[in-house]
C-alpha cells in the first residue's frame, strides 16, 4: 500500500502533466459548448444526452478537485491559494441540483465553468493577477475621471439645455451623453447641433474628449502594461528560484552519495 506521501506525489505529477491539463482544458471547452448547444431547441432525446454528459463533466469536476486537495498536506493550505477557493466556488456551483423548472439558472450556474480555464493557462492567470495589482491606481484614475465627467455633465446641462435632442436635459442623461461622446459614438452630430446654440462648444467636446479618451484611458492602459511587466518579473523570479533549489538539492544528493562511497 502507498504511503500518503507517495500518493500526495503521484497526484502532484498527474495534475501538473501537460496532458492533464490539456485534458481538463477540452472538459471545460466541451461543457460551454454543451450550454451553448443547450439553448436551441432540441428533441427529448437530445436533451437527456446534454443532460448526462453535464452530470460527467461535473464528477469529472469534482475527480480534478479531489485530487488537487489531496496533494496538499493540510486541507487549509488548499484554500490559502485564492485561485484553488475560485475553482472550488465554481464546482460546487456545479452541485447545485436544478430541476427542469429553473434550467435557465441551471445553465447561468454551469456557464461559470469555463472560468476555470484562467486556472489552468498560466498567461491568462498572470493578466488577472496584473489586473488585480493595478486596481487601486486604476481605481483613482476612475475617480478622477468621475469628476471629469461630472464637471463637464453640469456644464453640458447648463449651457446646451434647449438643445433639440433633449440629450443635456438632467445630470444623469448627460453622463451617459458624455460616455456616449468619449467612445466616439456619433459625437460629431452632438457637437454640431451644440455649435448651433453655441459656436464655440467645439472646445467643450475637444477638451473632454483630450482629457478622457486620450488621457485617462491611456493611463489606464498604462498601469496596467506595468503592472504585467511587474507580474512577469514576479514570475521570472520564482521560476529562477525553483530551478536553483531543485539545483541545490541535487548537489546535496550527489553528495551524500560521494560521502556514502568515501565511508564505504
């Protein structure tokens, strides 16, 4: 019998394999496509097919899942890794029971299964990590842009109040006014029916799109390129320090071994 240990490393090289991985990554593809499949209209027959293979997918969920909280010593030292809570929240999510009543929420529930290929490709796991890294400087920039917006919706209100469109009547329809002229939707009709109230309203449309679109997004976009830059240090660096502990641990070995030899 195997002791835990050498089980805990049996499923650890498993789990680890390319193959694995490539196989829970066609397991999640084929579940979204089953949903997708799911909402047309489909025999009787069909429908107990698609209903079958969700149950598969689903043990083969909760199979992945075991066998990653069995590779780890202490089941808390599972749930310190905040991507191992995340695919445990979606596959218990998957043991929900629906009945054929509510099958709408059944497939809302089952389409957050294809979230977990973020856990299984590394790249897609380091841009949301970026992007958690940049939030709070993000979330500043969006403050800051908020107060833009907000400034230039009193304007708007104020100096284009009887403009045809009725698009400047109240604060909140000139928010999404603004929100409407900084995506360069149809911007330019809005400017000229203002340019016939005031000619000069150019500069207000100009200045609002320089400072939005121009500015604060590109500063978005900025902090979040640094911020993955940062991430694929980060990652660099544990690499590197992987491969030098494994490195030192060989040596040690090799020399026990030539110490074992000398003695003998």
């Amino acid at each position: 019998m195997p002791t835990l240990k050498e089980l805990q490393e049996t499923l650890s090289e498993i789990i680890n394999n390319r193959y694995f991985e490539l196989f829970m990554m066609g397991i999640i593809i084929f579940s979204a496509m089953l949903i997708g499949i799911d909402t047309f209209e489909l025999k009787p027959i069909y429908q107990d097919i698609i209903f079958t293979l969700d149950h598969v997918i689903t043990i083969v969920f909760l199979i992945e899942i075991s066998m990653r909280i069995t590779t780890y010593s202490k089941i808390s030292d599972f749930f310190r890794d905040g991507w191992n809570i995340f695919d445990f929240i979606i596959v218990i999510m998957s043991l929900i029971p629906i009945d054929s009543n509510h099958s709408a929420i059944g497939r809302l529930l089952r389409i957050f299964r294809v979230l977990r290929i973020i856990t299984i490709i590394p790249e897609l796991k380091m841009i949301i990590n970026s992007l958690f890294r940049a939030s709070k400087s993000i979330g500043y920039v969006l403050i800051l842009m908020f107060v833009i917006f907000y400034i230039f919706a009193v304007v708007g209100t104020v100096l284009f109040a009887d403009a045809p469109s009725h698009l400047w009547d109240d604060i909140g329809v000139a928010l999404l006014t603004l929100f409407r002229v900084m995506t360069f939707e149809g911007w330019t009709d809005l400017m000229y029916e203002s340019m016939e109230i005031h000619p000069t309203s150019w500069i207000f449309y100009v200045s609002f799109i320089f400072l939005t679109t121009f500015t604060f997004l590109n500063m978005i976009i900025g902090i979040i390129l640094d911020s993955l830059n940062e991430e694929h240090k980060e990652q660099d660096e544990k690499e590197h320090t992987k491969i030098l502990k494994e490195l030192l641990e060989q040596n040690r070995i090799l020399i026990d071994k030539v110490e074992r030899l000398e003695r003998s």
